[in-house]
C-alpha cells in the first residue's frame, strides 16, 4: 500500500512539474509578441503618435510655450527612438537579447518619472482625462 501511495504522490508531483513546464512565467514575452512590437514600433502612423502624445503632455504639464518648442522636439525624438528600437528589435525577434528575456529594453514607464516608454505606441484618441464614470452627489438629510 504505502509503494501505490508513493508512487501516486510522484505522479501527481511529477504532472505538477510538467504543467509549470508547460506554461513557464516567461511565456507571455516571447519571440512573436516581440515581432509584433517591432512592428508596429517601425510603422511610422504608429510610431508618429509620440509626437502629438508628447506636445498635450508638455501643455498639460507646463504650458502653451513648452508644448509649442520643446514638445515638439521631445516628440520628434520619441519618434525616432521608438522607430529606432523597433527596428532593432525587428532584426533580433528571434533571439532573447534583453537580460536573456523577449522583454522591451526601454520599458520605464514609471508613473513619476516624466519620461519613459511604453511598449506599444500610444493610442490618440483613446486617452482622457476625465473618468468615464461620474459620481452623483447623494444628499444626506
């Protein structure tokens, strides 16, 4: 009895390991998600968003005049960037390059850093500022 039930605990053990196997951590980055990126980073509709996405952050941020100089030029280098990464990553999709990883090397989008990348390019017309959901005022009596 006990070489059944040992025997049944390593197959359960063993069914486990495989199952992880199966599926690793690292499967949602991997060699075609990056040709995906690497494409629509190298379109140049797609990678052109940075450059209106980074004018209406420069004005919401510091101005009319910003937004109208520096905005523009920030933008012109975010396209250029991104256009650039996607290329490199075009021509490596094959191949785990970062960190031995598919992951994005430019991805530091932390929310109080006033820079960083995303992953894919950003969506115009997608963005608000405004929640979708508006909170009613409930009188209290």
């Amino acid at each position: 009895m006990k070489k059944i039930l040992l025997f049944a605990l390593f197959l359960c053990t063993a069914a486990a390991c495989y199952a992880d196997i199966q599926d690793p951590p690292a499967n949602d980055y991997g060699p075609t998600r990056k040709l995906g990126r690497a494409l629509a980073n190298m379109c140049p509709l797609t990678a052109f968003t940075e450059v209106p996405n980074t004018i209406a952050m420069m004005n919401n941020r510091e101005g009319n005049a910003s937004a109208a100089t520096y905005g523009v030029v920030k933008g012109f280098g975010r396209f250029f960037f991104r256009f650039g990464a996607g290329l490199y990553e075009f021509f490596t999709f094959p191949f785990p390059t970062y960190k031995g990883t598919y992951r994005p090397f430019y991805m530091s989008n932390v929310p109080w850093i006033h820079g960083g990348y995303e992953e894919f390019p950003p969506e115009l017309g997608f963005k608000t500022e405004y929640n979708y959901v508006q909170q009613t005022q409930t009188a209290s009596y």
